[in-house]
C-alpha cells in the first residue's frame, strides 16, 4: 500500500507509483538529494513519498544558503 502523505508537510504526496498503466509517477524522473532524507523521520524513510512541493522547497533554501 502507497502511504499517500508527505513525511515532511503531512500533506498528500501525489504519488501515483503503481496506480497508472506504466506504473510510474512524477517521482521517477526527478533527482533527491541525499540530504533532504535527514528531514523524514527514520520510520518512515523509504516508505513514504517526499511530495514536489518539499522537494521544490528544500531545492530553494540549498540555493539561498550556497549563495551567501
């Protein structure tokens, strides 16, 4: 079963793996970075999809904190 909230926000994830014919979901195609798996929980790492908005959001502040 797809645990369809964010362990980050607690908001829905959007993840559509394995719901689709092909299986496959926005979150295939895009790249994490290793670091924002700090911020969820040890629990639920691996088990519960981060969502586009955190992903977007984490992607920001690493842009902020690298150009001071």
């Amino acid at each position: 079963m797809i645990n369809k909230y964010c362990p980050i926000c607690g908001e829905e994830n959007e993840c559509m793996t394995g719901a689709g014919e092909h299986g496959n979901c926005w979150c295939d195609i895009e790249e994490f970075p290793n670091e924002i798996f700090e911020l969820v929980p040890v629990e639920s790492r691996r088990k519960h999809c981060i969502c586009k908005k955190c992903l977007n959001k984490y992607r920001e502040e690493q842009k902020i904190t690298k150009n001071r």
